[in-house]
C-alpha cells in the first residue's frame, strides 16, 4: 500500500471524485460543494469574530466593572452564537447530502460496470478478476465509509485551514507577524519529527476489510447451505469455521489497535507542545509591554491568546489531517481495485489465462435466426491462483440448426456445463468459433433462479412486469402448461409478493416455474441442463414434449435415456477414461441418422 503523499494516492483519490461527480462544478455534488464552501467560510468568520469580541469585551467588563461592555458582550454573544447556529446546522446538513450524493454516484458508476457482460458473474467465480476479494463487501460497505470519510474530511480539513490563516491575521495586528512564523516553523519541524517515527494506517484499514469481507462471507456461506450443512451435521465444523474467521478478524484488530497507540502517542504529543510553545510565544509580548494599562493588556492578551489558542489548534488539525488521510487510502484503493478489476473484458482475461494468448479461440453473438455453431472448439477450464487450465473438450465440430434437438450425456465433471458456458459467453474459448444467436437462446438450470417480486416474475423474467396485468392470461395458461397451476390458489394469485420464493416452492415446484418461462418466452433455442432433475420421471416426458410442441430446439444435459426419444443427435462425452473402442450411436427416432460423439481427456 503506498503511502499517503504517493502519487498513486492522490490519483486515485482525484479518479474517485471525477467519478462521484465532485470535479465538475455545474453537477449536483458540485454545487454542494460550493454550497459548503460558502458555509465554512461564514462559519470560521463567525467563530473567529466572535471569539475575539466575545473576549474583549468580557474582560474589560470584569476589569472595568463595568454594566456598558458587558452589555456589549451579551448582544454580541448572542448574535454571533444564533449565527453560528444556523451556518452550522446548514453544514452538517450540506455534509449529509455530499455523503448521500458521493455514495450514489460511485455505486451507481461500480454498478454499471458490475453488470455490464456479465461481470458479475466473474466476480462471483473470482477467477477472472485476478483473486479479488469481497467485491459486494466492497460495493455496499467500503464505498460508504469511503463516502463518510471524504464528506466529513472535506469540511473538517478546510475548516482549520481557514480558521489559522484568518485567526493568525486577526492576532497578528497586536503581536505581529515574526513571532506566528516562528510558531509556525517549530510546530512544522516537530509535526515531520513526529510523523516519521508514525506508523502508516492505510494498511491496516485495508487488511481490516479484507478481514471483515471474510467474516460477513462466512456467514453468507452458511445460509446459503444451511440445509446442507443440518442434513449433514455440519454444525459443529462451521461452528469452528465462523470462530476461526471471527479470530483472525479480532486478532488483526487488536493488534492494530495496539500499533494506533502509538499513533496516538505521537498526535497527542504534537498537541500539547503545540499549546505549550504558543502560550510561550503570546505571553513574551505582553509581559515586555509597558504601554498598555492593566485593563488593556488584560483584554488584550485575552483576545490575542484565543486567536492564537485557536490558530494553534487549527494548524494542528491540518498536520494531522494525514491520518485521515491515512484511512481514507485504505478505502480508495479499494474501490478503485474493484473498478479496474470490472473494467477488464472478462473473455480477454480468459484468453490471456488459456493456452495460446491472443491466438485463443472467438466467441460470436449472430443473428437470432442463425444455428449454434462450433467450429474445431477446445475448452479449458480456467484455474484461479495461475495454476495450468483443465483441458475439457478439444476440436469439437457441431452445428444445431432448428429442430435438430441434441442430447448431451457423459459423466459427471467431464465438460457438459461448461462447453454450455463458452456457449453464452461466459467462458472464452480456448480454441476454435463459437457462433451463438444469444438473443433466441434461453437457459434453464437444475435449479432455476427466482427473481424477488411476484408470482407473475417468476415466468416472465427476465422481464419484471410486477403488478401490470396485461400478459395474465399467458401466464396462467403458462403455468397450468407446466403443471403447477394450483400455485395460483396456493398463493392468492399472481400478485403474490415474496422476498425468497426458493424457500416456498419445493425443488421440483421450481423446476416446473423454471418450465413455465421457458413456454412464455418460447426461444428458438433452449439449453437444459439437468431441468427435470427433481421431476417425477413420468411427467418429465410431457414437459419435453410441450417443449418441441412450441418450436423450440433443445440441447439437454440429461441422465434418463428415456428422454433419447425427444432428441434427434446424441453429443456423447466419453470423460476421463474412454473405452477402447466406442460405439457410433443413432438416431432414437429413425435409424441411419449419426450422432456426434467426442471423447474428452
């Protein structure tokens, strides 16, 4: 991690706030900014005036006894503090809004690259995107405090800067300027003395995430296996698992909460000397003077020693601004890992890892009425950490047109999935063309996904129609295709709203859903992998069947050979160890017909 005056910093702090917005004046989060300028100049003007006639004119009351200047005090004490009021209540309410606005923006700005060609799903296989780590962690927490942490720094860095150039002017025209330049240059040499013997923060704060995106991942892993895990009495093992990310998590903590004692050593110290030398550097002046009475040197000296207590204060605030700084780093360069990481094409990353580099194979989006095409095709599965890749398939020829349905079989592990990813894009090819009409292909999983909203989502996504009623009568024909009609009464109707309808229809309830969107979208081509997998066998027929009834060309990853009779081709995977010798295979519906068959090593 580089340190805070680094140029990578500062880089991509300025990246960051082009990003949110803040660069560009005319924008939203720029006229906060203005707004908040505007508002801690009146502030540091009304603190500075105030504490100067405030003080004057209290001491010469007490000196004097006199009713006229504390009557003077009171009317100045009470202007200036209703003042001081209002501009800082605007001040926070300005820093609230540029937080809200910086956040929005950024997660707005990650989110359009998240989900932009599937990156997302990159980020979740963590194999493309380098071993980053924790990117939702990133996304919903880091760049949260990261917006906090500028919004509040911005307006408690200016802050004290203006205050000690306005306090030092103010104070100067009783003292001079010789003895605040010398303040200045002592407070600067010990404030470097100070800061070389200071321990970095930015990596602590960014190993603390790391630590933290591993907890909070734990925990996600648990409840999305925690059926698993109770069937498998698991319970003891994960128990040891949460404790162990829990303990790594703490004792980073406590660790780098030992070494900020001595961070905090060296700030307090810079404190305290800081007030010591600037009482001495005040006091010399009046204690030599001999033109004042007692009543003006009293006020004097009172007003003067304010405005340098507090020019004292500010000039410290801004030495010590590096250690906000410091943990500011440790989010910033977080995120803008997380940016640069989304910002590389997923299929180069993937043909940068697989055998060959730039000469690696081409996947094509055609037009939706062309076939699925595979010419001389090798897949490698892509290995994290830069071990070699796993060769899957090698020189696979294979054109599906319309109504040439093809059934894949093999065993497991053997390439039948991930042939299927290279097909819609997610992996790259290592070798060979691919040509995919995306646009009329559709995917239906083991476990088909279902999407937070209505019963009527669930068949029509990815389209979310919500509570619009106009496509209702194909939905329920739809489902009743399918067999899951009595969802309707089950349910109240397909306004029906859950959060997690996985944990409200069965696996085979969502296998049939999963049909049903299949015969709403009714695609040209369907890819099936394992979809009838929780289905009665004497039902899955009919499933299939109502399939090719609409039009639609299937290739299925599927285990019952029953379902041959529904196919024209058979794509056989011979897996790791073929036969010696194996048999050409027929068409199931009229003999004569080759099949395609491919061993894969």
């Amino acid at each position: 991690m580089q340190s805070v005056a680094g140029a990578r910093f500062w880089s991509e702090l300025s990246y960051l706030c082009r990003l949110a917005g803040l660069s560009n004046p005319f924008s939203r989060g720029g006229r906060l900014l203005v707004a908040q300028f505007c508002l801690l100049v009146m502030k540091t003007l009304v603190t500075v005036r105030c504490s100067k006639l405030c003080v004057y004119f209290l001491t010469r009351a007490i000196a004097q006894a006199s009713w006229k200047y504390w009557v003077r005090w009171m009317f100045n004490f009470l202007g200036w503090t209703c003042a001081g009021v209002v501009v800082n209540s605007g001040l926070k309410y300005t820093e609230s809004l540029i937080e809200l606005e910086v956040r929005d923006r950024l997660t707005r700005a990650v989110h359009a690259k998240y989900m932009r060609e599937n990156r997302f799903y990159s980020a979740a296989t963590a194999r493309r995107l380098d071993g980053l780590d924790n990117p939702d962690q990133r996304i919903v927490n880091n760049i949260a405090d990261y917006a906090k942490k500028l919004a509040h720094l911005y307006g408690h860095s200016f802050t004290p800067i203006l205050n000690f150039v306005l306090s030092l002017a103010e104070a100067s025209k009783d003292i001079g300027f010789t003895r605040p330049v010398a303040l200045i240059a002592w407070n600067s040499a010990a404030s470097i003395l100070l800061r070389a013997v200071s321990p970095k923060l930015a990596p602590m704060v960014s190993r603390e995430q790391v630590l933290e995106g591993d907890f909070r991942r734990s925990h996600g892993r648990l409840l999305a296996h925690a059926e698993e895990v109770a069937f498998l009495q698991g319970a003891a093992a994960e128990h040891h698992l949460l404790d162990r990310s829990l303990q790594a998590m703490t004792d980073a903590r406590s660790w780098h909460a030992l070494v900020r004692v001595r961070k905090d050593l060296a700030d307090q110290l810079f404190k305290f000397q800081s007030l010591l030398a600037g009482g001495l550097f005040i006091h010399i002046p009046f204690l030599t003077s001999s033109v004042l009475t007692e009543a003006e040197r009293i006020s004097a000296f009172r007003s003067t020693e304010e405005l340098m207590l507090r020019c004292g204060n500010s000039f410290s605030e801004v030495v010590l601004l590096g250690r906000k700084l410091d943990e500011l780093a440790g989010y910033t360069h977080r995120i803008t890992e997380l940016i640069h990481a989304l910002a590389i094409d997923p299929k180069d990353a993937a043909r940068a890892a697989a055998p060959g580099g730039a000469a690696a194979g081409v996947w094509e989006q055609v037009r939706a009425d062309a076939p699925i095409s595979f010419d001389q095709v090798t897949v490698v599965a892509p290995e994290a950490g830069g071990s070699a890749p796993r060769t899957l398939v090698r020189g696979l020829d294979l054109t599906v047109r319309p109504g040439e349905s093809v059934m894949v079989t093999g065993p497991n592990g053997c390439g039948k999935t991930s042939l299927f990813r290279v097909l819609a894009g997610l992996w790259a090819p290592a070798a060979g063309r691919v040509s995919s009409p995306l646009e009329s292909l559709m995917w239906l999983p083991q476990k088909p996904y279902l999407v937070v909203g209505t019963l009527r989502d669930q068949v029509t996504y990815p389209e979310l129609l919500g509570f619009d009623r106009a496509s209702d009568e194909r939905v329920r024909e739809c489902l009743q295709q399918a067999g899951v009609g009595y969802l309707l009464g089950q349910h109240d109707g397909l306004d029906t709203l859950h959060h997690e309808w996985e944990e409200v229809l069965s696996g085979g309830e969502r296998q049939r859903v999963g049909f049903a969107r299949l015969y709403f979208r009714s695609p040209r081509f369907a890819v099936l992998d394992e979809a009838t997998s929780a289905i009665n066998p004497d039902q899955e027929l009919d499933l299939y069947r109502k399939v090719a009834e609409q039009g639609t060309t299937v290739l299925s990853i599927a285990h019952r050979l029953d379902l041959r009779q529904l196919h024209t081709h058979e794509l056989a995977f011979a897996g790791l160890a073929p036969p010696a010798r194996t048999p050409q295979r027929f068409c199931m519906c009229c003999a004569g017909i080759p099949c395609f068959s491919h061993g894969v090593r």
